[in-house]
C-alpha cells in the first residue's frame, strides 16, 4: 500500500530566515523574563539580608504579620521583639519585613 503512495516535495520550501526569527524570539524572552522578573527578585532579596544583616538591639521593626516591635535581642536566628513594655515576643531574623524611622513606637 505504502509502494503505491508517491512522496510529495514542497516546492522551493521555507526560507531560512525563520530559524534566526525563532532565535531572536527567544533570546527576546528571555532578556524580558530577565529585566521584569529575575533582576528586580534578586534585588529585593539583597536588600531584605542587608536588612536582616543590619538589625541590632533598639532598632524599630516591623514583621511580615504586622506586629510592630523594638528589638530587644539579637541571636542568629532569632529576634527578640519588644512589642509593649515588659512583653516580649521572639521571631524568627526572615519575618522581619521592614525597618521603621527611630520614635515610630513612642510606648516602648
């Protein structure tokens, strides 16, 4: 049956531009994957350890629950917040979302 089936040929065929359009396609996506998501990521994620760095006792924060708080205690791990005068609350160094301007929290 398969003798019987005579084999078709395109004629001229494609160009070979569409092999270099596919590859500038893609290297297209990628510097955009690269410029809107990637970069600006490992932006945020320096900053967040700069910040986690930069904690030390009296700093005013802010965790990523909301709970506001003066660091009372610095381990590495763990953070000791201060939320109201004589409670204490220990958190984990990566909750910590934000540092807040000195005399946010005038009740601590």
């Amino acid at each position: 049956m398969i003798a019987l089936i005579s084999p078709a040929y395109a004629e001229g065929g494609a160009a070979a531009d569409t092999g270099i359009f596919n590859l500038v396609l893609l290297a297209g996506f990628v510097v955009i994957f690269y410029f809107l998501m990637w970069r600006p990521q490992a932006k945020r994620a320096k900053e967040h350890k700069n910040l986690i760095a930069s904690l030390a006792k009296g700093t005013e924060v802010v965790t990523g629950g909301g709970v506001l708080g003066k660091v009372s205690k610095v381990d590495d791990n763990y953070v000791v917040l201060e939320v109201s005068e004589g409670i204490e609350m220990k958190f984990q160094k990566s909750s910590v979302a934000a540092v807040l301007p000195k005399g946010t929290l005038k009740s601590i």
